[in-house]
C-alpha cells in the first residue's frame, strides 16, 4: 500500500477521483462524518470491510446514507486503481494496517488512517477570546463523588488546583448525602447501575441551573485562573473530536440554554444492559443541540450573544488517541479522562495500538 500522511485538510486533494473503501465498521467514523463534513466522507465512502463477519453483508449508516459491509476479501474483486483504503478504527488500526500490508494485490493502493488525520488537526486557539471582563457566572465550582469510596489521588490533586487557581471560589461537593439522585429517572437508572458518568451527565446540568457556577470533573486539573470566562453567559469547551465537552463548563443561575440541555432528559432513557458506546455519551448530545441553536461544531471559537464556545486545548489538550497531554499557553485545565464511559483496560489498548499506527501515518 502507499502510506499517505496528510491531515483533515489535505485530505481530499491527497484522495483525487478515488472512492474510499473503509476498513471497520466503526462507530468512530459515524461520529466523524457528522463532526467533520469537511471530509465527506458520506458522499465519499463507497461501501465498507470488516473483519466480523456477522456484519457481513448488513448495512451501515453513514450520515444519512446507507452503506454495504463485506468481508475484506471483497476488495481484493475491485477495481483497485480507483480506490483508496481508509483504516476507520481507532482501536485497531495498527492491526488492519498489518492485515493488508502484505497483499501484494494492494501494493498500489493509497491508505489513510482516520484517527492520525484527526490527532494531527487543530482547528483553533482562543487567542482572539472576546468575552467580556464583567462577571455573569458565579465564582462556584460543583463536582459529585456518587461512589462513597476514598478519591483517588488524581482527584486530590484535581481539586486541590482548583484551590490554588480559584482560591475565592466557593467549591459545592455533591453526593447522596445532599443531592437526590432520584429527580430524574434516567440518572436514577444509571445510579442503580453504578454508572457515575451518566449519573453525573444529568446533575452536573442541574446544579448549575440551580446556582449557577462551574462544574468540573474530578479529573479536570486546571493549570491556571477561569476569571476571564466569568463575564460569558454559557462557556465550554470543544474536544479532541469537535465534540462539546461538559467536563468544565459555566453558567449563569437559571440560564436558558442549560434548561434546554436538561429539558432533553425528561425522556430519555437508560437502559443498564445495553452497551454504551461512543454515540452515548453527552457530548455527542449536546452537539447535536447547539448546532440546532445556530453554532458550527467546527472546532473554532464562537461566542453567540454570550454563549461561549472555546476551542479544544482551553480544557482538553490531551491526545484522545495516545493519551498525551500538550497544554498550551491558551489551556485552562487538563480533563484527563480518567474515568467515564470506556475501561481503562479498553483505553490503554487503543492508546497503544494508536502510538505504532502514529509511526507509520505521521
């Protein structure tokens, strides 16, 4: 195969006419169409392989588009001086790529991969920040332990930057002891099933309606003073994948928009055995809804009558493919991700598999 190393912009001028056939029927790339439609890869995708073959011969949305699934011999029966390979995994783009190294079939074949194209990406900084210097949001920062264990050491040295950055805030700790869990039946639900993320997802809202403030994860670290994003009406974060991260977000008391992120929890529902994926999580949500109020899920600082998009390194200057932090003079703080909705286990895997296909696409 001929490696092509090219970047989110260059992708299509790298391409040319060719169709792209796409190794893995993966989530990643659902999320990814929709987040970077710079790409096209909707339009772009001819159809897809996959090593599962149950999913042989099924269908796989793709946008609003349906696509076919074969197995990868499939290719092998194409017109293989008009296609280009697109490793669409994350967690096991390293392995496709040796699985097809060595097809001599494919030896003029251009392959990308996904997931290097994005960690390469950076769509902008906040240098340009034209919040105002008067102060909208309170100076309080909610976060939740539901577990009742011990914090992890991470977490103590999460909040004790708090404390040093922001040492006139209030910091307001919620647990069962003082939140009722049982407001809403789709955190009661993922409270019963010990999920603490998405227990997290609808009371990290809630709070913050009610008071005010900011609300960080417990491993959100922060690396300097949030004062300047007081004067915003609403503020967060983008993530390493364009998606609106509620990691470290503010608010004034009783604002709008946040009343509309909970309002949709209203009917949504939890269902403890199924399993949670990439699709589930609340940043893919909550970008669904502030593109419906007019925002790009672009990547790039937007401020719209108060309500504040900052771009990714303001609170997520780590690299979700390897796990590498880079923080930037513009960075606020680091959510490490070390909790949430995939394993550790899973996580480290990915991370690993990431840093060889790295050596390879960059």
């Amino acid at each position: 195969m001929i490696i092509k190393k090219c970047g989110v912009r260059d992708f299509s001028a790298a391409l040319g006419n060719r169709k792209i056939v796409a190794f893995g029927a993966s989530i990643l790339m659902q999320v990814i169409s929709d987040n970077y439609k710079e790409l096209g890869l909707e339009e772009k995708v001819s159809y897809i392989i996959d090593n599962d073959p149950n999913k042989n011969g099924t269908k796989y949305q793709l946008g609003q588009s349906m696509k076919d699934i074969h197995s990868p011999d499939y290719l092998l029966n194409d017109n293989l001086e008009n296609i280009a390979i697109l490793l669409a995994s994350d967690a096991y783009a390293y392995e496709m790529y040796r699985q097809l190294e060595d097809k001599k079939e494919l030896e003029n074949v251009p392959c990308f991969c996904l997931s290097t194209m994005l960690m390469s990406n950076v769509d902008d900084t906040c240098e340009h920040m034209d919040i105002p210097s008067t102060q909208n949001i309170p100076k309080i920062i909610h976060c939740f332990w539901f577990s009742g264990d011990e914090k992890d050491d991470l977490s103590k040295r999460c909040m004790e930057s708090w404390r040093k950055y922001c040492p006139d805030y209030e910091i307001k700790e919620w647990n069962t002891t003082n939140y009722d869990v049982t407001k809403n039946p789709y955190m009661y639900e993922a409270f019963k099933a010990r999920k603490w993320a998405y227990v997290t997802d609808y009371a990290r809202l809630d709070m913050v309606h009610e008071y005010g403030g900011f609300y960080f994860d417990l491993d959100l670290e922060l690396v300097k003073s949030i004062d300047p994003l007081l004067g915003a009406s609403f503020v967060a974060g983008f993530g390493p994948i364009r998606d609106v991260e509620l990691a470290a977000f503010g608010a004034e008391k009783g604002f709008a928009v946040v009343a509309k992120f909970l309002k949709g929890y209203e009917d949504r529902v939890f269902d403890p055995g199924q399993k949670l994926t990439l699709k589930d999580v609340q940043p893919l949500y909550i970008g669904k809804i502030m593109e419906r109020m007019g925002f790009e899920i672009n990547g790039k600082y937007q401020n719209r009558e108060g309500v504040v998009l900052l771009p990714r390194d303001s609170f997520s200057p780590r690299n979700w493919f390897t796990g590498e932090v880079s923080v930037e003079q513009t960075s606020y703080g680091i959510h490490h991700c070390a909790g949430g909705w995939a394993s550790r286990e899973e996580n480290k895997k990915k991370q690993q598999n990431m840093m060889s296909a790295r050596e390879i696409f960059t």
